[in-house]
C-alpha cells in the first residue's frame, strides 16, 4: 500500500531533521524549526519520534539560541554517534590526508602521508585508499557505518562527468570518484579543495554566521569558492570560484594556465619562494618568512605584503559583483595573518564600492584540516537514502 500524503510528509520532515543534525551538529528544537521553517510543536513531535528510535540523543543541556537569536536558551540535541560515520580524503598539492569522523562531527582519527610534489594522481589514490583502510582499522570502525567518502582534489571536478579539470595536465580527465570507491567498494563524492574548505568554514568555522561569502585559499595554486544564500555555488561544470585566474595584469607574468597576469602568477607560494631566493637561498620555507617578517625582516614584510594586495584588488573585483558579507581567506598564506590581512583589506578598500567594501575579511578558523573537514561535510550533507531513518529520501521540509 502507497503511504499517505501525510506519512509522506511525515517521513520528509524527519529526514530533514536528520539531515540539518548531520550537517551542523548540536542544536536546540528551536534552532532545527529556524531552519527549516516547521512549526515548533512539529520539531517537538519528530525529535521526540527520533529520541525513542535510539537515532537522536537529548543531551538534556542547555543551548543558547543560534546566531544571537531573542529567546529563552533550547535543550540540545545531537544525532546519536552510533549512527554512522563519513571519511574525508584531501589531495594536496604534496600530500593525503584522511580523517573519519562521526555524525556529531567528532574526528574519530586523521592520517597524512606525505606525497612527492609532481605525484601521479594514481599514486595519490592508492595511497589515500591504503590510509583508509588503516584508518578504518585502527579506529575500530565497523565498515558496515560509513556513510560514504568525500574528496578533495585540487584542480576544478566534474561531478556529472566524474572528470577532474583544470590547467595541471596530471589531473586532467581522472576520474576520482570511480576509481577510489572501485578500491574502497565504497559510495565517493569529489568536489574541488577551495569549494570543500568553503563549505567546512561555513558549517562550522569562521564563516558560520554569514549566508553570503567568499572563500580564497592561497596555497600552492591560488583558488576560491562562493557562498550565496548559505549554498555553495559550483557552476555549470563544477569551476565557479576559479578566483587563481582573475586577470590583474594582462601585460604580467605568465600563467600556468595561459594568460598572462592572472592572480596565481602573482601569489602562489611557487612564485612567491622563487622571488625570495635571490636574497634568502633555496632552502627558505613559507615558515621561515611569516617568522622573519615578524621579526621586522624587510624583505619578508614586503614579499607578504605585495601578495595581501594583489589578493585585495582581486577580492575586490568580487566584492563588487557578489556583495558578500564576508571574505575568508585560507591556505598556508593565511597563516602570514596580519601581515598578510593587512594590506588585503586596505587594498580592497581601495578598489571596491563603498558599500561592496563592508565585507567582514577574515583568515579561516579551520586550518589545514579545512578541505578534509569539507569532504566529510560532502558526506554528511548527502541527499540520498538514509536508510537509519526510513529509507525515504532526504529532502526540504514540508512546512506545517
């Protein structure tokens, strides 16, 4: 027999409860109603159905309403650990890093194994399914648990063509997700490092508070990703957020990707390093020159503070066209801080609209566990079957 309109309904709701839970953790009743737009007495019901059914924990504690919000504080809430598990795999430019972590976003282990900077993306993929399966089996996880595994790659990904992008020819046409969950006999979702970091700072970092914002990670390669009304804007082919690739100066240097003066020419840490190295030496790490510069090293100063600038006229570019509410800045440049930041925000200043330049920027709380943390969030956010609650599919609420 067909279930009813309102079973229908019913099951829907429950599914977006889980999902709101998975995707953000501990909240009170009158926090999952915000969200979803159901009727307080109708969270009431659904939690209290999810609490009996062993899937929702009521911790019992009390939760201050979210975002400031007026309002007595709420009793929190949280999925029940038991309920399964999601894997974060990140592909950087010289490792893989692998973290499992529980529906209530508790990192149950993390593995990293250093990678050759030219690796093969095949290379990388053996070695993140080996740090899986260690992982796994170190953590004691029941396999049967996971929900599935993200990915983080570095370049541009495809999710419908399950093809990776981009000017890097190693990574070009690979098919990520095919080829780790063949390995893992496990479901796999791949999106690009900047776009998952994105997602991590805005679930659970410094970007929690803002519907609207811009992500640059300088890095390696220069990236970025967009936040419009709380939702990561992927594009048409999976490439929105190529912010490496603003051209800032068409007569500048040349690009890995063709142009010439696009912002990655200017600040990625390759280009970066080898400015140094007439003055510093070969040996010179990132580390060494956020240090120096504290310091009062000149050299190491301006080097920091020429890269905060050309970002700053490349943001405000955006600035101009989205109105973000927030800029987020990561990557190992991030970790240059003010002296980074600094000139970043004057020269964004500068170059944005007025009312474009409020942008609140900012460096990303999460690290270099942002792309990882995004992976698992890939996972928890999933809105297929979820067959711990009634093997409906997840989807929006049905407002009552």
């Amino acid at each position: 027999m067909s279930p009813s309109p309102h079973e229908t309904r019913a099951s829907r709701n429950r599914q977006a409860v889980v999902r709101l839970l998975r995707e953000r953790g501990t909240l009170s009743r009158a926090d999952i109603a915000r969200a979803t737009g159901l009727s307080r007495s109708t969270v009431s019901g659904l939690v209290g159905e999810l609490v009996a059914g062993g899937l929702v924990i009521d911790l019992g504690t009390a939760l201050p309403p979210a975002g400031g919000a007026a309002g007595r504080p709420g009793s929190a809430v949280m999925l029940n650990p038991a309920t399964g598990e999601a894997i974060g795999v990140d592909f950087g430019h010289r490792h893989v890093h692998v973290i499992i972590a529980n529906v209530t976003h508790q990192v149950r282990i993390a593995k990293s194994q250093p990678l050759a900077a030219d690796y093969h993306p095949e290379r990388g993929i053996d070695t993140a399914a080996s740090l899986v399966r260690e992982a796994i089996a170190e953590a004691g996880i029941d396999p049967t648990r996971i929900l599935g595994v993200g990915v983080s790659v570095p370049c541009p990904y495809n999710r419908d063509t399950d093809a990776a992008a981009g000017s890097d020819p190693r990574w070009a046409g690979v098919s990520v997700a095919t080829a780790l969950s063949e390995r893992l006999r496990l479901p796999v979702t791949v999106d690009n490092d900047a776009q998952l970091g994105a997602l991590a700072e805005r679930l659970w970092g410094v970007g929690r508070d803002f519907d609207d914002v811009v992500y640059l990670k300088l890095h390696a390669g220069v990236g970025g990703a967009l936040i419009i009304g709380g939702r990561l804007v992927r594009g048409a082919t999976g490439s929105a957020g190529e912010i490496g690739h603003l051209v800032l100066d068409p007569a500048g240097p040349l690009c890995r990707c063709g142009n010439r003066g696009c912002l990655e020419s200017f600040v990625a840490l390759p280009r970066i390093m080898r400015g140094l190295e007439p003055g510093y030496g070969d040996h010179i790490t990132l580390r060494d020159v956020i240090t120096m510069a504290w310091q009062g090293d000149r050299g190491c100063i301006r080097t920091l503070s020429e890269a905060g600038a050309a970002a700053g006229r490349a943001v405000a570019m955006l600035c101009n066209i989205l109105n973000p509410q927030a800029v987020v800045v990561g990557g190992a440049l991030a970790g240059a801080g003010e002296l980074l930041l600094g000139p970043l925000r004057d020269a964004a200043a500068k170059a944005a609209l007025p009312l474009a330049a409020a942008a609140h920027i900012t460096v990303g709380e999460l690290g270099p566990q942002a792309s990882a943390l995004g992976a698992v969030a890939l996972v928890l956010g999933q809105s297929e079957s979820d067959r711990s609650v009634d093997g409906a599919a997840l989807g929006a609420a049905v407002p009552s």
